[in-house]
C-alpha cells in the first residue's frame, strides 16, 4: 500500500506535496559508501535482457537542491536538500 502511495507520488512529482522542503544530515561509515559506490559502478553495466526502468529514480533526483558530501573523524556526512 505504501509502496503504490510513493510511486503515485513519484510519477506525479510530488504535486500532492507542492512547498514541501526536507534537509537533513546523514553520516555514513566509509565502508558504507564504498559499498554503494561499487553497486553504483556495477548498475552502469549494460542493462540486462528484458529490464526497463521507469524513471522514478531520475524524477527524484530533478528534485534535488543540493547535494555535499563531507568527511569529520572518519565519517562521511551527505548533506541534502529536497524540495518539491
């Protein structure tokens, strides 16, 4: 069910949701990034016969404000804003 509500969201670019402003902090282990960087490499291989996409990744990345990324005592901070 909350799955369905965020893709209606998603295909709809959050119309619903028109004025809404999110920023936030989030700290990540290296090793965390290191492994999404390496999953991230490993999606830009060629699609696999019979995938599509459906381009609610990149309809949430066009919402993106700003996007840093910063280390403090070892640990990688992303700050973001989203806003609709």
């Amino acid at each position: 069910m909350a799955s369905s509500l965020l893709q209606e969201l998603i295909a709809n670019r959050f119309a619903k949701l028109a004025g809404l402003n999110i920023s936030g902090t989030i700290p990540l282990q290296q090793d965390l990034v290191n492994e999404a960087l390496a999953e991230l490499v490993q999606s830009w291989s060629a699609p696999k016969q019979g995938q599509s996409s459906d381009g609610s990744v990149t309809r949430m990345l066009e919402l993106v404000r700003k996007l840093e990324v910063r280390a403090e005592q070892g640990v990688i901070h992303v700050d973001f804003e989203i806003g609709v």
